[in-house]
C-alpha cells in the first residue's frame, strides 16, 4: 500500500471563538464534549477522498493545525505556518471584534509567506551551483494564494435580528459556514456546509500540488529548459 500524502491546514482566529470544537466535529464527526483552550498547537487528522467519485479520486491525510489564538504567542505561531496549504478562518459571530480580527491572521500568514520566499530565495542564490542536494519541497508554500474557508460558530447564541455581512468571507472570495459546534447536523454528509468544506479540501490539494511543483522550477528551473545558458553553448542550425 503506497503512503498517503498529507495537506496542512491552519486552523486560525481569536482564542475563544471555537476552534478546538471545529476542528473536533470536522475530524471525527461528534462534538467535543470539554474544550479547553490551546496552548501553542494541537493537530488533528481526518480522511478525505479528493474528487470523489471522479478518475482522479485519490485518498489524502487533511492535517487540522490548530493554532493558539493568545496574543502573546504571536511571535512563536509561524514556527508552525510551514508548510501551508490552506486556512480556516474561525470567528464568534456574537463577537464582532473576532470576525475584524480575522483580517490580521491574513496578514500575519501574508507575512510569513513572504518571509519564507525571500528566506529560499537567498539560499538558491547561494547554492546555485549545488544542484544535487536534496531539498524539502513541502518547506516552500507558492507564490499563489492559498485557499481560505471563514467559519462563524455560536449561531445558537446569535441574536436572529442581527444581519450578518459576511464581510470576510467576501473580502477573501471564498465560502462560509456558519455553525453551532456542539451539533454534528451541521456538517453532516451531503449538506451544503459538508460540500463546501470537501470543496475546500480539494482546494487545498491542488495548492500542495502546485506548490511541490513550484518549489522544484524555483530551485532547479523548468526541467524542460537547457541546463547551460546560450553562453557555454551554440545551439544546432540546420
């Protein structure tokens, strides 16, 4: 049996908002029963078939890294940002402020990422002529977007009056769920939240695929392209 391949998703917002009990439901389809709060990171692991049903489908490890949300970890969090495939954005909806909060997580994944990419960027500059060496390719996240999914939990405790903007979720073009974590039924198989989340999933397949994939052309170039430039060599004329 060949290995599975693993897909990291960060799993960011306020401490508080809900995430451990997210992140609980989506991987093993029961509520946690005593959430505490997370202290640096806990992961979790679930199962999740890409295009299912599809010629393509193949079986892949989701990897749910839950990061504390404590404002005083916050210049520790990016030891756990790489690799990166995708983000689950996670907010109160009885709490405004954790939903504006929400575009400083961006950020601070924005930062990373840019970070990581001038940190490659100076070491193949360093080592070009050291082409050989193996390298990890999952160190290096791309140079395209990741994919997000905004989660907005406690809508048992959400005031039904109040008109919700879904301000992030539009902001970023992608899709949100709005959910009470302690009720399996909201992301029971087949519903619409089960298919976005699958959609999001597959997402964030695609981005570990490419990024794998731009890792390899960034470090050594296009494979198709001549090792040797046009000055060590005089191309054939007929």
């Amino acid at each position: 049996m060949s290995a599975i391949d693993r897909v990291r998703i960060l799993v960011l917002g306020d401490s508080g908002v809900g995430k451990t009990s997210f992140v609980h439901l989506a991987a093993h389809n029961e509520p946690l029963r005593s959430p505490s709060w997370t202290v640096g990171c806990s992961v979790e692991v679930k199962l999740h078939e890409y295009k299912e049903g599809m010629k393509e489908q193949k079986t892949f490890f989701i990897e749910f890294w839950d990061i504390g949300g404590s404002h005083s970890h916050r210049n520790s969090r990016p030891v756990f940002y790489n690799p990166c495939h995708g983000a689950i954005l996670v907010h109160d909806l009885t709490n405004g402020k954790s939903e504006k909060n929400l575009h400083k997580w961006v950020r601070e994944i924005g930062r990373n990422k840019r970070e990581r990419k001038e940190s490659n960027s100076l070491s193949i500059v360093s080592s070009s002529s050291l082409l050989v060496n193996e390298f990890d390719q999952e160190s290096f996240i791309g140079n395209t977007l990741i994919p997000y999914i905004v989660i907005g939990t406690k809508l048992d405790q959400l005031d039904a009056r109040k008109t919700r903007l879904e301000i992030m979720a539009s902001h970023l073009g992608c899709d949100e769920i709005v959910m009470d974590c302690r009720q399996t039924r909201y992301l029971a198989a087949g519903t619409s939240n089960a298919v976005k989340l699958s959609r999001f999933y597959d997402k964030a397949i695609e981005m570990r695929s490419k990024s794998h994939k731009d890792s390899f052309t960034e470090r050594f170039g296009d494979p198709i392209s001549p090792i040797l430039s046009t000055k060590f060599y005089s191309p054939h004329q007929d």
